[in-house]
C-alpha cells in the first residue's frame, strides 16, 4: 500500500482525449501523463468527472487507466476514478483497476440514488473492503445531489485502507469540521482549484485538480509553498491564475478545459454527448485568457 503522504501535493483530474471517431486517443493521453510528470504533477487520476467517465464503457476505463499506468512508469501514483452510483459496479471497477495496477481509487459519492448517511457510510465501506489498495472518498454535492456528512466521513476514516476525502462542497464549516477531528494520517483534499490556496493554511493536503490539466506546475507550485509555509508566493501564484481557475467552471467541466488544451495543441477538442463544445462566445474568452497567460501566442 501506498505511503498516504505521497499523496499531499498536487493531483490531475486528467481528461480523456478522444479522437473524432469517439474513441480513445492514446497518444495524446501518454503525451497528457508526461505533460503533468515533467511539470511537478505528484499524482494523477484518471476516469475522474473531467475524464468524462460517466460516458465510457467498462472496456474504455479499463483501458484508459491502464494506459495511465504504462505511462507514468511508477514515476506518479495513479488514483483511478472508479466509483459510480451503484456499489456493485464499484466494486467491479475498483477490483479491475487494483488488477491492472492502480496505487488506489477515487470513490464519488453515489449520485441521483440521494442515500442517506448511513447509505453512504455502507457503500464506501463495503467497496473500501472489497480492495487491498487505498480510497479517497469524494465528495461533490453540485454533481451528485446529495452532501457526504463530516461526522461521516470522519466515521468512514476509521476505516484502514480510506485514507482521505477529496472535498468539493464549497463549505469552509464542514472543511474545518473535517480538518479539526481527522487523525493526522487522513488526507483532506481541496477539489476546487480556486479553494485550494484559502483551504491550506487550515491543514488541507492539497488538490485534485482541473486547472492542472492546463497550468500543471503553477497548481503544483501553489500546493509546494503553501505546504512550505511560504503563503506569499503562492498568493501570488493563485492570483495569477484565479481567473482561469475560475473560467474552466464557465460551462459544465470538462468543456472549458477540454476547450483549453486543443488551443494549447495538447488534444483534439471533441467530448461525448451529452456534453457538446463550449459556446462560441465563451471560446472567444478561453482564447484570450490563454493568450494573457502566455499559454498560448497571439
């Protein structure tokens, strides 16, 4: 099992490239991997929310998460994105990505199903006890319907192999609440890249982020310093890049940045229905946010 501490950084929610024909685009995908390795990415994660898991077939996942771990050659630890609103299907995913080679998974809280605590706590408990390899817990109300409780998570830490909680609810009261009674070994996450710099000098971890798949080592660098006690570079960094934090939020994720890394030339802009390219007016700005950052020339 992987040290928890090697997770305190800087993860990618890494995209799905695909080509026009709709499948996967390998090449791009093994360029995306060393993109963020040579930038100071400390962990990845595909089959995430921005990897538009919730349209790939078994098969696909399969195959994307094992081509991340052919890429990264142990350099990184790859979280794979395996949980989804049914626990039985979650426990097939996680066992197939513990088989093919993942350092651990990342479990979203079951969406649409609205369970209750307790639901929640039976669901990732039994998935958790399925694996022999780590879990983070995800939480993600805005996506999934429904608020995974600090008294459960902190319930659900108690667990061996959960070994922390990627935290996407916005709400700074459960944040602290999580922060103030975990035990030092549990990873609290920031999964908003604009929250993660506010969230540091309370004890959070790190991220897993979206901006990264963008601007890798500004969000690895954020992470470094605040983790270093060295709050006024990283201010500096964050505001820096707050506005593209900010924009990839402008239509449903992973559109922006999809959008994004075709202009950057990393992939060809093409999605799965039902997300549909970025609105005209929208691609305009991306264009000129990328063009200010000197992501791209003019």
């Amino acid at each position: 099992m992987i040290d928890p501490s090697s997770l305190r950084g800087c993860g990618v929610a890494i995209v799905t490239p695909f080509l026009k024909n709709g499948t996967i685009d390998e090449k791009a995908l093994r360029n995306l991997v060393d993109f963020q390795i040579e930038n100071g990415t400390n962990f990845i994660i595909p089959c995430g929310t921005t990897g538009e898991s919730a349209t790939m077939e078994a098969d696909e996942r399969k195959q994307v998460i094992r081509i991340v771990i052919d890429q990264t050659k142990k350099r990184v630890p790859v979280i794979a994105g395996t949980g989804t609103n049914s626990t039985a299907s979650s426990i097939t995913f996680s066992k197939q990505a513990q088989e093919i080679g993942a350092d651990g998974v990342l479990l979203v809280g079951p969406y649409y199903n609205k369970p209750t605590q307790e639901g929640y706590f039976q669901h990732f408990k039994t998935i958790a006890e399925s694996i022999s390899i780590p879990a983070i817990l995800y939480n993600v109300p805005g996506r999934t319907g429904g608020n995974i409780e600090p008294k459960t998570i902190l319930r659900l830490a108690e667990i061996k192999n959960i070994i922390g909680v990627k935290e996407a609810s916005a709400n700074f009261g459960q944040f602290m609440e999580i922060l103030g009674q975990r035990s030092r070994d549990f990873l609290v996450l920031s999964g908003d890249d604009a929250l993660t710099l506010p969230m540091m000098p309370l004890g959070a971890d790190g991220v897993i982020s979206v901006a990264a798949n963008q601007i890798p080592r500004a969000m690895s660098d954020i992470v470094k310093y605040a983790l270093e006690g060295n709050y006024a570079k990283a201010r500096e960094i964050h505001y820096q890049y707050l506005e593209m934090m900010n924009f990839n939020f402008v239509e449903s994720n992973p559109i922006p940045v999809k959008c994004a890394l075709a202009m950057m030339g990393l992939i060809e802009e093409n999605y799965r229905l039902p997300l549909v390219p970025i609105q005209e007016a929208n691609k305009q700005k991306m264009k000129q946010l990328l063009i200010k950052l000197k992501l791209i020339s003019q």
